[in-house]
C-alpha cells in the first residue's frame, strides 16, 4: 500500500505517491521512496512525472521566480523545462518530454497560478513527511551581502562626524577674516620700519 | 522616503522585526496579494480590483511619503508604477512559507 501527500495552495495541487525506507526505520507514514508525482493547476492540463523530474522542475520554477523579483531577464532553459516571461503578467512554460516523438506540453500561467505553485513546492520542502533530495532554495546568502547593511551603517559613522568638523572649522576659521585683516598688519609693519 | 525630519538609520534588529512582521502579514493577507495579481492578469474582467488597491496605494504614498524625492514620484507615476508594485506583491506571495523570513531577508538583501 503506497502512502499519498497532497501539497494544496488555492488553485494548485501537488501530489506525492511513495513508500517509507523501512531499511531506514522510517515511519509507516512517511514517504522516501517516490514513485509518482502530479501537479495540478486549475484549467491546465494534469503535469506528472517521476523522481528524476521533480527535482529539476521545481529548480526550474525556483531559479526563475528569483530572475523575476531581481529585475533579471526572466528566462529559464534547460532539457526538461523552459520558463519564459510573455510579459509582466504571464510567463509560459514548456515541458519536454524525454521519449521521442512526443510534442512538448506548452501551458500559460499567470503570477497568481506561479505564486500558488512556489507555496506548493515550499511546503513539499519544508514536509518532515517526506523526504527526498531537496533542491537548493537560495536561502544562504553570503556573508559579504549579510553584513552589507551593518558595513554600510558603520561607513556612514565613520566619516560623516569628521567631514562635519572640518566644515565647521573651515566656516569658524573664515568668520576670524573679519577680525583680522593680514595686509593691514603687513602695512602697519611697513610703517613701524619707516619710523 | 518617509515624510520625517529625523534621519534615523534603522538598526539591524529593527530590520529583522519588520521582515518577520511582513512575512507574518502576508501570510494573513496571500488570498488578498492573489486577488490582486489575478486581476492584473485579466484587466477586463478583473480591473475594479487592481484599480481600488492602485489608488489605495497612491492615496497611502501621497500620505506618509515626501512627495519631493524622486523615488517616491516615481512610485506615483502609472507609467512606471505597475511593474514595481507587481514585483513587490509577487515578492511577498513567494514569502509565505515557514522558511518566509529568510527567503524575503535574501529577496531584500540582494536587490
């Protein structure tokens, strides 16, 4: 008896069919072993697959949701799936298959249907049900970006306070002029000289 | 951005609690921040709603924004406006996991 896990986010679906690695101690309920995937879009044709191609699939739609928000051009290619914006509101995706002489799935989806189907593939990631060979979410960014926001912080400290003082010695330096007039003293000299 | 006369710097915890109060709040709100995408999608069948939060959203940057610098006239012309208010709900709807905080944490740090 296989196990089966729905993933529902409005109008998108993903359903995961395996079996628990009981050579692993594994729960009667959990899934490691997948032998079926399918992810159901309302109004679009049923998409479904093995193992192999779940992996690259949800790369696919991750690696282009990060090109969309990063004001990249939003183009993904690859054996099994092209991504590509039609504009700001669709993206097409295409899906190849790998037998021979069959024509690849062509679907339209709007940000809504791409949204539902990133939440979908979130939470098939963040599942202790099943567990499988997750693909990279980009959620370790470097450490030069993460310390970005401090090092800026601590750059503007550092020399803003000393330019301030600067300035304010130059104008306080300036205002003595009116105190003190360097040709009428150089005259007074001359004159003291002559005496 | 914001119409203040003091120019604070925000720290870097504050940072962290508004993301996590974001995330949070788009949670609560995704069937909202969908509506809105979708109706973007279909002007003709859909446009009340894009055109409600549209001058909602002019109405709240006329408010609290300082209408003098650039980045928020920017925000306010709808020639260029549609693409940075799509962008910045997609961004919120793609946070709504558990893992929300540090995917819009890594969306803002490399923008």
């Amino acid at each position: 008896m296989q196990n089966k896990l729905s993933f529902h986010q409005s109008s998108v679906n993903l359903e995961i069919i395996g079996l628990p690695d009981y050579s692993n101690n594994e729960n009667k309920d959990q899934i490691s072993i997948i032998s079926q995937w399918k992810l159901t879009i309302i109004d679009k044709p049923l998409i479904e697959g093995k193992i192999e191609h779940l992996g690259p699939i949800m790369n696919a739609f991750y690696i282009y949701s990060n090109l969309l928000i990063k004001n990249e051009i939003p183009i993904f290619e690859s054996k099994l799936i092209d991504i590509k914006a039609d504009n700001l509101h669709i993206h097409n995706i295409v899906l190849k298959s790998s037998k021979p002489n069959v024509k690849p799935l062509i679907l339209k989806i709007g940000n809504s249907l791409l949204s539902d189907t990133i939440n979908c593939f979130d939470q098939l990631n963040e599942s202790p049900k099943v567990i499988i060979k997750k693909p990279d979410v980009p959620n370790n960014f470097p450490g030069k970006l993460r310390n970005g926001l401090n090092k800026k912080l601590k750059f503007s400290n550092f020399f803003i306070p000393p330019f301030i003082a600067i300035c304010s010695l130059i104008l306080l330096s300036s205002s003595f002029i009116y105190f003190y007039n360097p040709f009428e003293s150089i005259e007074k000299k001359e004159l003291i000289n002559a005496d | 951005m914001r119409k203040s006369y003091v120019g604070n710097n925000i720290k870097l915890n504050e940072f962290d609690a508004l993301i996590r109060v974001t995330v949070e709040m788009s949670k609560y709100l995704y069937p909202y921040i969908r509506e809105i995408l979708k109706s973007k999608e279909d002007l003709e069948e859909n446009s009340i709603i894009w055109n409600d939060f549209n001058k909602r959203f002019i109405e709240l940057i006329k408010e609290r924004f300082n209408m003098d610098s650039m980045r928020v006239k920017k925000l306010l012309n709808k020639a260029e406006n549609d693409e940075i208010i799509i962008k910045s709900l997609l961004t919120l709807s793609f946070c709504i996991s558990n893992q929300g905080y540090q995917k819009l944490k890594n969306f803002l740090y490399e923008f």
